[in-house]
C-alpha cells in the first residue's frame, strides 16, 4: 500500500510539472532572446516589435565579438539571434553554429542593395546565414585643433610622442593589432609569429603615449575634447562629428579593416521562426532609419540611405569611397592555436608598464 502511494503522489507531480511546463512551452514560443553590440539599435525599435507582435525580447548586449563568441559557447543562454562581425560569423559556421536563415520569411529584404551581399559572400559564401546589419571601416577620429592634419593619412601618428597622452587606442585586440600590422606591411590577417610578435613590440612602445584604451567610451571622450586622436569605427566617428565640428576623421593610407556587422541564427535558437520575424522588422525602411539615426552607422538598407538629406549620403565619414574600400581588407577567423596566441600577446600588451 505503501508503494501505491508514493507512485500515485508521484504520478500527481509528475502530471502537475508536464501541465507547468506546458504552460511555460506555449509562453516562451511568444520569446525572443537577442544578443547584440551594445548601443546597436534603438530600444523604441524592440518596443515596437513587441507591441505590433506579441513577442516578448530578452535583449543582452556585449563588448567585442570575442565577448560575444564566449558567451555563446557557455551555453548558459538559448539565443535566437545574435548581431557581430564578418569574421566571428564565419569562424561560427565553420564550426556548425549557425542555422540557415528561411528567406521566404523575409519579403522586406528586398530593401538591402545587394552590393552588401556581394560583400558578405567573404565570409558567407551562398548568403545562406546572415543579415547585413552595418558596416563602414576603421580610422583616426582627430581633433582638428589638436592635431597636424597632414600626418593623420598615416596609422605613424599614433606613435608621435607630441601627442603622449593624447591618443585613445581600440580595447580591442583584432582592431589595435591591424594598425602595428598594417604600418608593417602585413595583412591584418597574418597568423605568422615573428611578424605578430613585432606588432607587439610596436604597441608595447606606444603604450606609454595612449590615453586609455576604449570601445564605446572613445567618442564620447572626443566629443569632450579629452584626447587628440582616437582608434575608432566610421560610424562612431560619424556620430562624433555631429556634436564637435572641431573633429574629423581618417582613413590612413596604409589601409584598414572594412567591416560588415551582420545578424545571423544560432544553432541554440528555440524561437527561429521569431527571428525571422524580427529580421524582416529591421529591413523595413522606418525601422532601419530608427536604427541609423540611433547608431549612425552606414545603413545596406538602399531605401533608407535614398531617404538620408544628399549632404549626408555623400559624407564619406559614413559611406566611405570605392578607392578607401578597395585599400581595405575583411577581418577572417583564426584558428583555436593563432587566436589564443594573438590574445596573449594582447594581454601582455596590456600588463606592459
């Protein structure tokens, strides 16, 4: 009898936690978790989202998508959709992580020019996995007061002792590694120890002449006047121009990283179908222009950029030149050895006094 009991109160629970978690099924299908850059698209925007489709979004931000990519393969979060750069994405489906995206759920992306397509089969060659989202480059955002103007065409200045303490450099090991890399000769995506180790040695130099070492925090800084230069992305120093008329931005002659910032979903997605929902959101024409004027980055979406007043969609801040793109290169992914060295290197970097 004693047996019956247990089993029958057992078999009550176990129904009970089946109703509950029935009950949390159905509600979490109205769920949608995204992972993105922080400030990267305007809050109004997901308010909207929710409003207009009953889809809850649990949003959570990063710093760098090597912050990003840890995250992700804690595997403590189901995300749905992530936003991060080129390379970070194709090391992802190299590795079996992404999920291909239904474009039959995506009438609005008709919206973006096909140019920026193009761009992404360098790290998505069938256009099967992603979304682009932004892109620009990365440059010297300068005040004009500050600084000798006609050194700015070269990454050099960054090493000018009259500007100790003057210079905010990327807290971003990919991004401070491709101007000692660049200003050797190399490409930005070299895996060759001896020409890594002298990048090193050239950012150890600099380190007593840079100011602080930031991502989001450097524009701000620039607007304040805090500093002479700073290492940062076109769309940050877009955004920069727009409050300091004092400052401007370069992109030096030995060539930089173009970049493509795009959404794509993991292979952790419960809500894929909610995704493509909010994917086909972005493209929309008042959403992506939210979003611009929220970021001011430039924008692959071709009704948005039609819509911009003409001074804004010729200032090659912004939208830069074919002749800066094509002195460009795409950041590719490491492998597992090279990209725990090249993050050594960094750390020792930064503990360099």
């Amino acid at each position: 009898m004693k047996l019956k009991k247990i089993t029958g109160f057992l078999l009550i629970c176990l129904l009970l936690a089946g109703l509950l978690t029935g009950c949390s099924s159905k509600s979490s299908e109205d769920s949608l978790v995204i992972l993105n850059y922080g400030k990267y698209l305007d809050p109004e925007a997901i308010e909207m989202f929710e409003e207009e489709t009953g889809i809850k979004v649990e949003y959570e931000e990063y710093v760098t998508p090597e912050n990003m990519y840890t995250k992700y393969r804690a595997g403590a979060i189901d995300y749905d959709l992530i936003c991060t750069s080129d390379y970070m994405i194709e090391k992802l489906i190299q590795e079996d992580e992404v999920l291909e995206i239904d474009f039959d759920n995506l009438p609005l992306v008709e919206n973006l020019d096909p140019v920026y397509f193009d761009f992404s089969k360098s790290f998505d060659p069938e256009n099967k996995y992603s979304i682009p989202y932004f892109f620009g480059t990365v440059g010297i955002l300068y005040n004009k007061d500050m600084v000798d103007e006609s050194k700015v065409n070269s990454w050099n200045i960054l090493w000018d002792e009259e500007y100790s303490g003057q210079i905010i450099m990327a807290d971003s090991v990919r991004d401070s590694f491709m101007v000692a890399l660049k200003l050797l000769g190399s490409s930005l995506n070299t895996t060759d120890e001896k020409i890594l180790k002298q990048a090193q040695d050239m950012l150890i130099q600099q380190k007593p002449l840079v100011y602080s070492y930031l991502v989001d925090e450097a524009q701000d800084e620039m607007i304040g006047e805090n500093a002479a230069m700073a290492l940062v992305y076109s769309g940050e120093a877009g955004y920069a121009l727009e409050f300091n008329d004092k400052l401007a931005f370069s992109v030096p002659e030995e060539g930089s990283n173009m970049w493509i910032d795009s959404w794509f979903i993991p292979k952790s997605a419960k809500h894929k179908e909610n995704a493509e929902k909010f994917l086909n959101f972005l493209c929309r024409e008042d959403i992506s222009m939210m979003n611009f004027d929220y970021v001011y980055y430039a924008t692959p979406n071709q009704k948005t950029k039609a819509s911009l007043d003409p001074e804004l969609q010729e200032d090659t801040t912004i939208f830069p030149p074919k002749e800066t793109l094509d002195n460009c290169e795409v950041l590719k992914p490491l492998d597992d050895a090279s990209t725990m060295k090249l993050s050594l290197l960094w750390k020792e970097v930064k503990a360099a006094d």
